[in-house]
C-alpha cells in the first residue's frame, strides 16, 4: 500500500489511497505516539477517523485507505476532521459522482 498507493496530507489527517477489486472501500488507522504520548488523546484521534468513515464511506469509491493521524487532530472537532477529510477525497478523486 505504500509502495504502490498514492498520498494527500491535510492539517488533521493525511491518507493513502489504493483502488481495490471490491465494490466497497476499506479503511486502516494509525495514530503515532509522535501525535500524543497520551493513550487517551490517540485513541479519541483513533475514534474520530473511524466514525467519519464509517459516516461517509457510501459516498467513496471502492479503495484500500489508511488513515493517517496529525498532530493537527488534537483537541479537534468531528466536523473539523470530516471537512478536512472530504477536501482531500474530493482532490484523489475518490468520492463517487453525486447525482
């Protein structure tokens, strides 16, 4: 995935991107101890990226994605994340055409 997949970096998350061969995207998250040394703040930074996938994973193409946690993650909102997150899937090209 990353040798082979593409990458976008936002201010809370970056994010690598493969197409895959299913009819659904998949998802993997990674939180460093570089983003908190506190088990506490990466697992609510862990807790964000999961729910705004899960929240907007019908409207993504099939693709394989890791999640990538900034620094930026911190004390941020849901909607901070999910914005950050849709401007980038809307410059890989990997949210489906809305009709």
């Amino acid at each position: 995935m990353f040798d082979h997949g593409k990458s976008l970096g936002g201010s809370t998350v970056a994010f690598y991107f493969l197409p895959n061969d299913l009819n659904f995207p998949r998802a993997g998250f990674i939180v460093s101890k570089k983003v908190s040394k506190k088990a506490v703040e990466r697992n609510r930074a862990k807790r964000l990226m999961r729910e705004v996938f899960r929240l907007n994973k019908h409207r993504l193409k099939p693709y394989d994605l890791i999640f990538i946690a900034r620094k930026g993650i911190l004390g941020k909102k849901y909607r901070d994340v999910e914005e950050d997150f849709l401007r980038l899937a809307r410059k890989a090209g990997i949210l489906k055409e809305s009709s």
